[in-house]
C-alpha cells in the first residue's frame, strides 16, 4: 500500500471534480447499479496517471455529453474496491491506470494501461469524447 500523503493529491485531482471515491467491493457494486454512463477510474501513481490519464480525463469532461456518474478507486491503496471494479471489467485483463465505462452496468468502453502509455492527453481525451457521444 502507498502511503495516503502520497496518493493524496492524486486523488484530489479527480475527486475535485466529482469524482466518488470507492473503497469497497460494496461501493462498486452500488455504483455500477446506477442507470446511465458511468466512468470508473482506476487511478495509480504511475507516471504515464499524472502525465496524460488524469489530464485526459479532465479534458474530456469539458465536452457536452459526459457520464452521469464519476467513480475512481486506486490501485495499490483502495485494494478491495480495485479487485471488484476489476472483476467487472473483465475479459480485460487488470491495468493501472485504466478507465472504463459502464453503460447501465455493462462494460461499453475500455482503456488499459497500454491504450494510455506513450499517447497525449488530448488524445485520451479525444477517446473519451467519442465513448461518451456514443454512451452517454
């Protein structure tokens, strides 16, 4: 587990903006029973988190259509709820970062670690964008 100074203002970058913290494999069950798009982040401490998947998904909430629900639990520190929000993301394998959107509880939108690595914010931003024209 890292330590809550050091994953503090990670947090804060998402939960000042809406995001619901997620701590329970109960929180994520709760969340993904609600009707409507909902974005769940599994945030982390990486490099490639703070560099373009916090940014990018910042960006792509200035677009009109955004899901209605804003959830993140992370990865290395909210254990439990990670492994449940993981478990509903399958057949994709476990990633951190990873953002994936739910539609009414299904899986419609995916993007892993490797889908994050190497590419811009206004890139994922752009990704995102799209997912929530056609979801949300």
């Amino acid at each position: 587990m890292y330590p809550e100074e050091l994953v503090a203002p990670m947090r804060q970058q998402l939960t000042d903006v809406g995001f619901k913290e997620l701590k329970s494999a109960n929180d994520v069950k709760n969340t993904l029973a609600l009707k409507g798009a909902t974005l769940l982040v599994i945030n982390s401490v990486c490099g490639c988190a703070a560099g373009t998947a916090r940014p990018g998904i910042l960006l792509s909430l200035r677009n009109a259509k955004t899901p209605a629900h804003l959830s993140t639990a992370f990865a290395g520190v909210d254990t439990e709820a990670t492994e449940a929000a993981r478990a509903e993301m399958m057949p994709f394998p476990p990633s951190s970062p990873s953002i994936a959107l739910f539609k009414d509880g299904e899986l419609v939108h995916m993007l892993e670690r490797h889908h994050i690595e190497g590419r811009s914010a206004e890139a994922i931003a752009n990704n995102l964008i799209e997912a929530y024209n056609e979801f949300c």
